[in-house]
C-alpha cells in the first residue's frame, strides 16, 4: 500500500495545497463489517470530533521530524490534512459528514484524552450547536477523496474541520458495508 498509495497522496496534497513538504505519519482502513477487529480493521467514528488540538499538532510535528527540522519547521505554517476516500465501491452506507467550519465556535470545542497502549493524545470532541452546518458527499467514489483540515497553524483561516461518520437514512437496505481509508499528514509551507 504504502509503496504507490503514499507517494501518489502526497503529490496529491502537495498540489492542491501548495506545500512544499508532506509528510504522511499513518493511515487507518474502516470498515463497517462485524469481525473486523480480528483483521485488523477499525469501524466508522460516529461521533463528532476532530483529530487533533493545537497541542497535539504540535506534538506530531516533533514525533515525525528530527528535533532541529521540527522546530525550524514550526516557525512557519504548518497543517495536519486528513484524506479520505472510499475503498473499492462507492460508499452508499455510513458516509463522513462534514460541518462547515464557519458555522463553528471555539466554545464547540472540547478537549478529550485519546487513550492509546503507549501514550495519550487530544482530540476535540464537539458539543452540538444548532448553528451548525453540515455537508456531506453521498455515493463517493473510490476515484474521488476529500481532504479534511485537521489543523492549520495559520490564525486567519479555518483551522480545523469537524466530522463524523453517520448512519444515513436514505441507505438502501442492501448497500453493502463502508471501505474507507483515511490518510494523516503533516503538510509544511514556507510561509
């Protein structure tokens, strides 16, 4: 995966943002089939979050560059970009939405302990406000991907997206189950 896929995101991100360095640290296949645990495979997140807190930003840039490179890189913009894409078949059931960032509130944020075997992140977990607007893209194709912001350094700009797998009522009953993967990287500017 990992020898055409990465290569392949990377030059995708660095096209349609401008960066003049990505720098891909995981990915992670959902799938919404019963048994997945034992392949290795993580379900859809259906609650409303997003991926990173400025301090956790932050802290992905220092675990994935050498220590001098991070803190050069830290004095200029930075963003951790999400792509997501469906694998294999269009997804008719348990799409992302997406919430428009300008309908969002610093006060919607809330930081959440990320508990992990070795460690503890942050995310943000997002409090439901009826000034929220929500997008989603129904019937994604494996040739199509979205990319979500996760962070964004820069102050004046939407800093982060909010989103959420949900269980879309108009799925027809025989969809067959979600394949997506999702991508994380850390994407540098020179400004």
């Amino acid at each position: 995966m990992r020898l055409y896929y990465y290569p392949e995101t990377e030059a995708l991100l660095k096209q349609q943002t401008g960066a003049v360095k990505v720098v891909i640290f995981d990915h992670t296949i959902r799938v919404d089939d019963p048994g997945r645990e034992a392949r290795g495979l993580r379900e859809p997140v259906r609650y409303v979050h997003n991926d990173q807190t400025e301090r956790s930003a932050i802290r992905r840039v220092r675990d994935h560059l050498p220590a001098d490179e991070a803190e050069q890189r830290l004095l200029k913009r930075f963003a951790i970009i999400n792509v997501w894409r469906p694998i294999g078949a269009p997804v008719l059931s348990t799409p992302l939405a997406l919430c428009d960032a300008r309908s969002m509130a610093d006060s919607d944020l809330l930081p959440s302990d990320l508990v992990y075997r070795n460690k503890v992140g942050e995310t943000f977990s997002v409090k439901a406000n009826p000034a929220h607007r929500w997008y989603y893209y129904p019937q994604l194709r494996p040739d199509e991907a979205l990319l979500l912001k996760i962070h964004d350094s820069r102050k004046d700009v939407a800093r982060l997206s909010a989103h959420t797998a949900f269980d879309d009522p108009t799925t027809p009953k025989d969809a067959p189950s979600r394949r997506s993967i999702e991508l994380r990287a850390l994407v540098f500017f020179d400004t």
